[in-house]
C-alpha cells in the first residue's frame, strides 16, 4: 500500500516512501541512519496546520506525534522540558495542573510545539513576542543522529536560527520552554466600524493586552478580540454555550454560508454584510489558553504576511478595498506582534502588523492571494513560513537582515541538504 500524507486544509499531499512514527529518540536516530544509508532526504510533519509545501517529500516523513510527553516541570522557574510532538492544546492543559500558562497562543493551539515554532507561528499583543519566544532551549537532531542543545548560552548562532527554522536545520526532538504562571483573561468580541478602529488604531493595540479584528471586503463593520488578564476567578462557559457559538454559529453556519459563495459568487457581498452584521457582544472569562484559542473546523487555505506596524492603518485599507474584486465569503484577519531577534523570525527587528487574507475550499485563490501579495511587497512584507505565498530566496533576501547568518548555521548543521525539499530549495535556496 502506498504512504500518503495530507494536510489539514486537504490542498497539500505527498507519499514518502517511508511515514515514520518514532516513539522514542533513539528510533529517530535509528529512522534517520537509514534514510541516510539509502539517499533519502527527511522532513518532519507537525499537525498539518501548515497551507505550504513545507514538509512534502518522496523521501522519509517523519511523525512525532507520539513524543508528546512532558518531561520535566520547574515550578521555581517557570521552566518545562517537553517532547517536541506535544501540541499547544495538551500542553496547555497538562501545564495548568502546575500553574503555568503560554505567555500568548494563536487562534488555535492543536499545532505542535515544534511545528508552531518552527514557523514562526504567533498570537496578537504589541509587547508580546511570537511563539517560538517561549523557547528556552531545544534538542536538535543532525542527519547523522547526533544531538546538540541550543540555546542562548551553548551556540548564540545556531539558537538565533534554531527557533525559526523551517525545519531546515534537522530534527527537533525536545524543548525547553519559559511559562508564566497561570492566568485568567476577559476576552470581549464587539463589532466595531473599520472606520473607527483605524482612525483610532494605536489606542486599540496599545491600550490591550491582546487585540484583533476580523473585517470584510464588502462591510463597514469589523469583530473585534480584546483579551486582557483579570484578577478574576475562570468562569467557563456551558458546553451548550460553546457548541453553538463556536461550532454551529462559527462553523457549520459560516461554512454554509461559504458554500453559497462558491456556489453563487454573486452572492459573496450579501454573505459578507450579513456575517459582520451577525457578529455581536460576547464575554468570555476563562484559563488563558481557553480564551485564545477556538475550534476551526471549516477547511479553507491562507495567506499571512507582517509588515511594519506603521504601514498597518494604509496597508489595512489596499488590503479591505482590493478584497472587494475577488469572490471570497471568507473575513481579513489582523494581529500584532513585537520584535524579536530570531533570524527567520518575521517579526525580526521591527513592530509587526500581521494582516491575514483567506480563500475557501475549493475556489480558485491564486489570483486574489497574488494580488494581496503585491501590496505586502510594497511594504517590505515577510511571509508568515507555514502559509501561502509566492516568494524566493532572491526576493525575500533583502527581507532579513540575517538572511547570511542564517544560511551559515544551515550549511554548518546540514551540509548535504538531508532534511531540504522543493520548498526550502525555493524559499531558502539550496545549502550549497
């Protein structure tokens, strides 16, 4: 029988010639000497979560899914050693028994650790760093099953690339992670007109811990995420509640209401207005990782680019006003993130605006996705790593200023390009 790998959104596959499933970091070695005694190169699947070509290959794919255990908790510290399959959602809640939390989660957590960080995979909040920030150390293992630590202290090189690789580096098989200690949020939903979040926008991400909004193309109104911490005891919501706010009403009406669209595009501005129109107040008082994050079931695929945040209030606008020639039900996603020092990070030196667009299932996205990608060009925009877009290594070098420094660390950990493919050869250039 053939080996078929596929991802979440269902429009990325592949069929290694080996799916591996190692359970214990000796079997990575082991899984790792033969791919290299008969040629093969490796990639590393996560969740799937990724919209990309980032892990498909006819070499060996390796599934960590069952090194998801937590192996060490330092209370004092704040510190934790887990596996590097674990998810953000298990994680979470294994972690909560000892009373630390993710400083900041995206709007879904069932990614990988590994997975997450290694793409540079984020939250919202202007003073909050994205994901693979919450990295203390990691186990990375080489081509030749040799594993090396990094982090700040051991390899200040290898760490800065190490924590938005790509998985171009080799394996990670563990990680050590800086939490916080639990907390509570008040998240509020409220729709709100674009017009007034614009023309006020600094206040809205500044003035919260946490905040986002959903827009469309073809309404004036937009849904706006405020999550701060309260000094509050959780108060979980029914499970009734939840079904019908966060599965019918989010997800099964509005994958209705895209059906209809791809169906009848005539109709997507009418879909559109009456989407933003539904959306309403809504509080939610809860552990932090429960408020973050939501249940996305509605299959669809992404584009996510961050620009500098002083662009956002223009880039927001191209953005909405060019959605409008493109048939898509689907909202514009807009986030916040700061600076960090990693050097694939696309958040890397700089205050980000982080501004998503999206196209359902099986409708065309390539010509609305280009089109959206040459307004994020013009802003010197960095593609989010495990979403679409059409980028090159020779035009996304100028992009980083650690492009250099990162391609040294590759070529001194994976000299023969054993855990590269079409997608890395493309965006990263070749090791050699």
């Amino acid at each position: 029988m053939t080996n078929s790998w596929v991802n979440w959104a269902g429009d990325q596959h592949c069929a290694p010639a080996t799916i591996a499933s190692p359970r214990t970091t000796d079997e990575v070695a082991e899984i790792l000497g033969r791919a290299g005694d008969a040629g093969q190169v490796v990639r590393v699947a996560g969740a799937g979560h990724s919209f990309t070509d980032t892990v498909l290959t006819d070499g060996v794919l390796l599934n960590l899914a069952n090194l998801n255990r937590v192996l060490d908790v330092d209370t004092a510290t704040g510190r934790v050693r887990v596996e590097a399959g674990i998810t953000l959602n298990a994680a979470s809640n294994a972690l909560h028994e000892h009373g630390l939390a993710f400083p900041n989660l995206g709007d879904i957590d069932v990614q990988t650790v590994a997975g997450a960080t290694a793409t540079g995979t984020h939250g919202t909040g202007s003073t909050l760093q994205n994901l693979s920030a919450a990295l203390h150390s990691i186990e990375l293992m080489l081509a030749d099953g040799s594993r090396v630590e990094l982090n700040a202290e051991t390899d200040p090189e290898g760490w800065r690339a190490a924590r938005v690789s790509v998985g171009a580096l080799g394996v990670i098989t563990a990680a050590t992670l800086q939490l916080v200690p639990s907390f509570v949020l008040e998240g509020i939903e409220r729709p709100v007109a674009v017009d007034d979040i614009l023309a006020d926008l600094d206040s809205h991400v500044d003035d919260n811990e946490h905040f986002e909004f959903y827009m469309f193309g073809h309404s004036p109104l937009a849904m706006t995420k405020r999550n701060n911490p309260v000094d509050l005891p959780e108060q979980p919501r029914g499970k009734a509640v939840d079904w019908f706010t966060d599965i019918l009403m989010s997800n099964y009406t509005f994958d209705a209401l895209c059906k209809l669209g791809r169906w009848q595009p005539r109709l997507v501005p009418y879909i559109q207005r009456g989407a933003a129109y539904a959306g309403s107040y809504r509080r939610q008082v809860d552990r932090s990782y429960r408020v973050f994050a939501s249940p996305r079931l509605l299959r669809f695929t992404e584009m996510e680019y961050a620009i500098p945040r002083e662009h956002a209030v223009t880039a927001i606008r191209e953005i909405k006003e060019l959605s409008t020639k493109f048939h898509t039900a689907m909202p514009i996603e807009v986030r916040w993130v700061a600076p960090d020092d990693a050097f694939l990070s696309p958040a890397t030196g700089r205050d980000t605006c982080y501004i998503a667009v999206h196209q359902y299932r099986g409708m065309a996205y390539e010509p609305y996705f280009r089109a959206c990608e040459a307004v994020f060009d013009k802003y010197n925009g960095r593609p989010h790593w495990g979403k679409r877009h059409f980028q090159t290594a020779d035009t996304l070098r100028g992009r980083y200023p650690d492009w250099d420094r990162f391609a040294e660390v590759r070529r001194r950990f994976d000299p023969k390009g054993r855990f590269s493919n079409a997608y890395l050869n493309r965006v990263l250039g070749p090791v050699d």
